[in-house]
C-alpha cells in the first residue's frame, strides 16, 4: 500500500510543502543513494512545514490540530501518534538527515535511509488524509 500512495499525497493547501513532498517522492524513485539521501531530507523539510500550517505562529498547538484531526483526542491511537511524532522529529534533529552538526549521526547504508523514508511518509500520508477528509466535511 505504501509503494502504491508514493507521490499519491492529498494536497496540503500549501504550494511549498506540496512541492517539498512531491520532489522528495521523486528524488526517492532514484536508486541512487545520494538521491534517497535528499528524498529524506526532502520529506523531513515537508514535515516541519506540516506541522506549522494549521495554527500558524504557534506550533506546538498545531501539532496538536493536526494530530487531533487524524485520531480521537484522549485515544491509544492518538497517544501512538504523538509518539511517534515527536519521536521522528527527534530523529530529524539527532542525525544528519535535516541539521549536519559534528555531533550528528551520519545514516550509514541505504537501508537505513529507505526504513526512515518509509516510516515518516506512512504518517505524512496518514495526517494529510485526515486533513484532506475533515476539509472536505467527512
């Protein structure tokens, strides 16, 4: 299902994180592993824009609009996203995928890259479904 939705995303309403998303599913199509490198860093900008575009000038609330519109407030399912939200933006800032700092763990195979690329994508996907459903009053 996840091969299937690549470059498949609703529209996020926002013209820059549309763009960020589809040149990071193009960039990873490519084999090569300089290419996926940048589909990551591509999709980890996407993603920090995501997370500004529902109240703007404060993101943490947000966060937590985006989160809320994709699962029941006070729901497990909702608690395993705000998990594994602040769990991907951790990773984002701890290796070097979005800051390259010299305490910043390099990704070191292109495994490693794609199980990244994949995990973060399965939820961009997922938040901007449930964003696309509640604008459209479903």
């Amino acid at each position: 299902m996840l091969a299937q939705a690549m470059g498949q995303l609703p529209a996020s309403g926002d013209t820059i994180l549309d763009g960020l998303l589809q040149d990071a599913c193009e960039r990873f199509r490519d084999p090569a592993p300089a290419a996926r490198r940048d589909a990551v860093e591509k999709l980890w900008d996407g993603w920090e824009r995501l997370k500004t575009l529902d109240v703007l000038g404060n993101k943490s609330v947000s966060v937590e609009a985006l989160l809320n519109g994709a699962a029941q407030p006070g729901s497990d399912f909702r608690t395993l996203l705000q998990i594994e939200a602040k769990t991907l933006t951790d990773i984002g800032n701890s290796f070097h995928i979005r800051h390259f700092e010299t305490n910043r763990e390099p990704l070191s195979w292109p495994e490693d890259v794609d199980y990244l690329f994949h995990r973060l994508y399965a939820l961009v996907h997922l938040l901007l479904s449930a964003r696309s459903r509640t604008s459209d009053g479903h």
